[in-house]
C-alpha cells in the first residue's frame, strides 16, 4: 500500500504543483516510486483546471530542472480518508483544512509543510502570486528543503513500522 502524500495551498497553481513535483522527484531519485504517491489540491475554487503557474513552472525549469506537472483542484473532505500526510503551506491553508474536519479525527494528518525544513527558518511558504521572480525562486529553494525533510521523516516512520 503506498504512502500517499498530499500538498495544499490557496489555488494549487503555485506552491502546492511545486511541492508535489519537487517530492516526486526526490522519490524518484531515491527509487521510492511505488512507496510513495503525491498529489497537491487547493483550499479555493478560483483556478480549478489550470496548469501551474508558468512563473513557478519557469522557476522549477531553472533552478532544478523539471517540469511542474498537473491541473488544479479543490481539497475535498475525501482527501482526509484518502492521505496519510496532508501539508498546508501556510496557516490560514492549515486552518482552512483543519475548519472541514469538524470530528477533528484527521488533526494528527494535517501538518504545516515548514515543520520540515531544515535550512530555512520560516514557518509558512510565503505565496508568491502577486510578486516578483524572486519570490518564486525563493518558493523553490523553501519547498526542496521541506521536501528533502519530509523524505527523511516518511523514509524513518517506514522502517519503524
């Protein structure tokens, strides 16, 4: 049974998309494929559909090397069911999340995707939307961290089970 991941923000075109495809290639990179799955989703309906955003799809092209794959969706409350981990980029995201899940059964699913850094000290993904490319760049730079962290957190709770 795969260990499925899930990465949430404001529209899924920006951080979400990112984070999703900066751990699919880690997980790739570490032949961890069939282990783990991701997917990313967004607390609003504004861009349901859409590709990720071509400033973040340009950042990730130029800093790593890949492609942001995916069309945006809505977070539904399915998802707590369906996911082990489910990642908030920002507190409202986390709190936004957490207001669907009234019987507070999946709290202990639902973490702010910072907790993993371990280079950077911020607690939120800042959303870069409505600034400049370095704000996407920074994203990138945030989220291969997280990722990087949240790797070796999933990597560790599996060989203890």
């Amino acid at each position: 049974m795969p260990y499925k991941l899930l990465f949430v923000c404001l529209g899924n075109i920006c951080r979400s998309p990112s984070a999703e495809n900066i751990m699919n290639h880690l997980i790739a990179q570490a032949n961890l494929s069939e282990s783990i799955l991701c997917d990313s989703a967004g607390t609003s309906s504004y861009h349901i559909g859409s590709p990720p955003d071509r400033r973040m799809s340009a950042a990730a092209t130029t800093k790593l090397g890949i492609q942001l794959r995916g069309r945006a969706r809505q977070f539904q409350k399915s998802d707590f069911q369906e996911f082990d981990v489910i990642l908030a980029m920002d507190q409202e995201n986390y709190e936004n999340i957490l207001s669907l899940d009234r019987s507070q059964q999946f709290d202990h699913k639902v973490h702010l995707m910072c907790d993993f850094c371990s280079r950077y000290t911020l607690k939120e993904v800042p959303d870069p939307y409505y600034g400049g490319s370095e704000g996407f760049h920074e994203v990138i730079d945030l989220l291969v961290d997280a990722c990087e962290g949240l790797l070796e957190y999933i990597t560790s709770q599996k060989t203890r089970t």
